[in-house]
C-alpha cells in the first residue's frame, strides 16, 4: 500500500543518493526534500480522502466494483492503459 511515509522515505532516498554522488548540493538537497515533502502532504490532504473505513458494506462495495469493471469492454480497458502509459511517458 502506498502511504505518506512510504513516499517520503522513497524522495529522502533519491535524494540521499543524489547528495553523495555530489549531482546535488547539500542545502539545495534539504531544501527540496522540504519542498517535496510538502508537495506529498498536501496531494495526501486534498486528495486521499477516500478510506475503507467510509464504506458500510464492503462485500456490496466489492460486488458493484466487480460487475462495473465486467461491464467495460476489454478493447476500451486497454485503450485507458495505453492513455496512461503516453501520459506518464510525456
């Protein structure tokens, strides 16, 4: 699962190893660590706002989430994979 800790752990790692391979400057590296520490708390704030806690049945929840995703055609389910693959190619 992806959580706050675990993508912050990931860009203080990143940049961890940018540090000692001298492509980033110390002050420059904890100031973006900041900034995009930051970035990930206000994307968690305004946009995870969805928990499994908020749903009162979960078998009924599964059910419509299974008969909706049967009910998309294979061709248009791989033409939404292919949007997204040139999406994060850009």
């Amino acid at each position: 699962m992806i959580t706050k800790e675990r993508i912050e752990e990931t860009i203080r790692g990143v940049i961890r190893d940018f540090r000692r391979s001298k492509r980033i400057p110390d002050p420059t590296a904890d100031e973006l660590t900041a900034a995009l520490e930051a970035r990930v708390e206000d994307l968690f704030d305004h946009e995870a706002t969805f928990s499994h806690r908020e749903v009162e049945d979960s078998a009924r929840y599964v059910e419509e989430l299974r008969d909706k995703a049967q009910s998309k055609s294979a061709e248009s389910f791989l033409e939404e994979i292919v949007a997204w693959q040139q999406m994060r190619s850009s």
